[in-house]
C-alpha cells in the first residue's frame, strides 16, 4: 500500500514537472519596423527559437534574457494576475490621476509607489519604460495579459483614438461593476444549497464512520435476521468504512482526469453543452451569458469601435464554447452583409424580446443604448428567476436530507423495532 502510494505521488508530480519545463518565460527587448523600440514577455521552449519566432513576425531583436525563474513554473507563480477588486481600484486610481492632467509618466510613477506586491511594481515599471520608448498605453498593457485582459487593452486603445481616455475608463468601470454584480448575484443565490448538502454529506460521513459501526456490532452479537433496508445500510457504511482510503485516491485520481478533459476542446464542448441543457439552470446560464455580452457589447460600442470588433471582443466574456460559436457565426454573417437582427434571429442564441430591441436599435442607429437595455432587462429577469429558484430549492433540498438522513436512521432502529414488537 505505501508503494502504491508512492509511486501514483511520483508519476503525478513527475508529469507536472514536464509540463512546467517545456516552456520558459522570456523578456525580449526589440525594435518595430516604424522605428518603435518595445519589451515584450514571450513564451518558447528556447531563446534561439523565440528570436527566429520574432524576427518572422518583423521584429528587430536587440536582447532576450529569462524572465525570473528559469521555469515556468516558478514564473507563472510570480506573475499571478491581481484580483477583479484590485484591477477596480487600479483603474479608479488612474481614472483620478488622468482627470488631474497629470502626465502618463507621472501617472505611471504615483501607481507604483501606490502599489506593494512587488509582481505588480515590477510590470508597472516595465509598462512605464515601453511608454518612455515611444509605445501608446494600450500597447504597453497589451504585453501583460495576465493583468490586463484583450478587451480591456482594446477599450483602452478606443480611448486613446477618440482622445477621450478618462471617458473610456469610466465606461469600463461601470460595466465591471454590473458585470460583478451578476456574478455575485449568482454566487449568493447557489451559496445555501450548497452549504446544505455540504452538511449532509458531513452528517453522513459521521453516521458512517461513527454512529452505524457501533449498531452493526449489537446485532451481530444478538445475532438477529435483519431487514432488507438495515442490511443495505450496513453494508454500505461497511464497504465505505473499509475502502475509504482507495476511495479517496480513486476520487482524486477522477478529479484530475476530469479536469484534464474538461481543457480539451471536446471535453470543454461537452460540459458548455451540458450546462445549458441543464433543465431550469440551463435557461440561467444562456441569459447571463447573454447579459455579459450586451453589456460588454455596449461599453465597446460606446468607445468608438465598430460594430464587428466590438461583438468579436464581447464574445470573450462568455466562458461558454457554444454560445461563442454561435456569435462567431453571428460576427461572420454580420461582417458578409447581413443585418444584425438576422443573424441573431438565425442563431437562435437570444429571446424574442431582446431580439425585437436590438433590431430597433439597429433601425435607429441607437445599437449602444439598446444593447444596454436589454442588459438590464434579461438582468432584472435573472434576479427574478434566481429568487424563485432559491424559494424553490430551498424546500426541495431539506426534503432530500430529511429523506436521506431519516431513511438512514430507520434502517437502523428497525429490527429494534421488530423486536420489541416480537417481545410485547
């Protein structure tokens, strides 16, 4: 058993570490063909192949040297992305400094003596010397994209066209605001049900382990014929009790598994897929993905980007494989000539009200406005449809605890039962 043990330990650990060997953060340092000289972090197995990468792609290259730590690894923990607050405060502080007319250098400084995790200071300074070599601030943003996001760097680059960045900040700020708000609507509303059977299967675990042992060893002393229900019970809390260990590694070992498929394309395809076709719960899903997206849509929309860009920007707030090929679809037929109310219609992705707003704004030239609104409709609706849920779930969910557990506790006391009643 301790061998067994060790070696899954050692084959687990051993494959994760050739994971983290074959790719190595790099900091490249190279020249644009207008003249531009910028820093870049890049991945690649070795420098001679990134540098060939890079001059492919028209770069001049000056220097590239690892990145931190020699693994990725180590790098990967090193360059964590902040927190969905902190990038909120991080944008109110550079929407007040913006709206002070300080300079963008000076801005830049007053953010990283502002900031204390070192990651973060080292990648503002790093911004602070791309826009020192001559890059615009979404280009320097745009080269850490595990702190600042494509549809962010491509709000920000809007701004910087229209000239009106502090305008563009204060749009993306509201729609990140709404956009957690939804989120953790959700959270709140799936927090009960899942404490409740978090409880169950602990008062579980406990009649398991603890309290069914104690009743198998009285009635294998009395030696009595015990009913079907009480032979069931003990002999799963038997086989628990005793398999519990290789219950555990098999548990795990599934969850990885799971995990692992889950990243495949087919594997991703097929939980999306499930997810919305989940009955009650999958309706959920479709409209807060449709939400995010109009919203998302809207702020774009409101910054000046065209219509195609902004609904293929908007598509990646979706986190679901189905529904972004089906407004991949919708941006293709767009982008042929068709109407936006049509291809939607043809995508069969949103309902008929929002699909009657969203061609009326299309009508009137209005598309932002309405995209907004009909965020805030569907928002309105989830709320509606998340309280009725958790009026629903609720009672539905102490019913099967009380079955279960009061199931269990009759299993148990029945043959006490039946002896009395043989006694009297």
């Amino acid at each position: 058993m301790p061998f067994f043990c060790f070696w899954l330990y050692i084959s687990y650990f051993a494959t994760c570490g050739k994971l983290f060997i074959t790719m190595a953060l790099f900091v490249c340092k190279v020249g644009t063909p207008d003249g531009r000289v910028l820093q870049r972090y890049c991945k690649a197995r070795n420098r001679f192949e990134l540098q060939e990468s890079l001059e492919e792609e028209g770069y001049y290259v000056f220097k590239i040297r690892r990145a931190f730590f020699s693994l990725s690894f180590f790098t990967d923990r090193g360059q964590k992305s902040w927190s969905s607050h902190r990038f909120l405060l991080f944008n109110q502080e550079l929407l007040a400094l913006l709206k002070s007319g300080m300079p963008i250098l000076d801005i830049l400084d007053s953010l990283v003596q502002e900031n204390d995790s070192s990651s973060t200071k080292a990648v503002l300074l790093e911004i602070k010397e791309a826009v020192q070599g001559g890059a615009s601030l979404s280009e320097a943003f745009s080269a850490f994209p595990q702190f600042f996001p494509r549809l962010y760097v491509s709000t920000i680059a809007s701004g910087e066209k229209t000239g009106d960045l502090p305008q563009t900040i204060l749009r993306y700020l509201d729609y990140q605001k709404r956009f957690a708000r939804v989120r953790e609507r959700l959270k709140s509303a799936a927090f009960y049900p899942l404490f409740l059977l978090a409880a169950t299967v602990g008062v579980l675990l406990f009649m398991i382990f603890f309290v069914i042992p104690s009743f198998m060893q009285i009635y294998a002393d009395a030696q009595v014929s015990l009913p079907l229900l009480t032979r069931m019970v003990l002999g799963v809390s038997a086989f628990f009790a005793r398999w519990w260990f290789f219950i555990i590694i098999f548990s795990g070992l599934s969850v990885l598994g799971l995990r692992r498929f889950f990243k495949t394309p087919n594997g991703r395809l097929f939980l999306d897929m499930a997810l919305i076709r989940i009955p009650i719960v999958g309706i959920l899903f479709r409209l807060s993905g449709m939400v995010n997206f109009c919203r998302t849509t809207a702020t774009i929309l409101a910054s000046g980007l065209p219509l195609v860009e902004a609904m293929t920007l908007a598509c990646g707030v979706l986190n679901n494989v189905v529904l972004q090929k089906g407004i991949t679809n919708v941006v293709s037929s767009v982008s042929e000539g068709d109407t936006l109310g049509n291809a939607l219609d043809s995508s069969r992705l949103f309902p008929t009200v929002a699909l009657r707003m969203i061609a009326t704004g299309e009508k009137t030239g209005t598309l932002p406005q309405m995209f907004e609104e009909v965020s805030e409709y569907y928002e309105a609706d989830i709320d509606s449809r998340l309280d009725r849920l958790a009026s629903l779930a609720e009672p539905l969910i102490l019913l099967f605890v009380g079955l279960v557990i009061g199931g269990i506790v009759v299993a148990i006391y029945l043959p006490i039962f039946q002896l009395a009643g043989t006694v009297r």
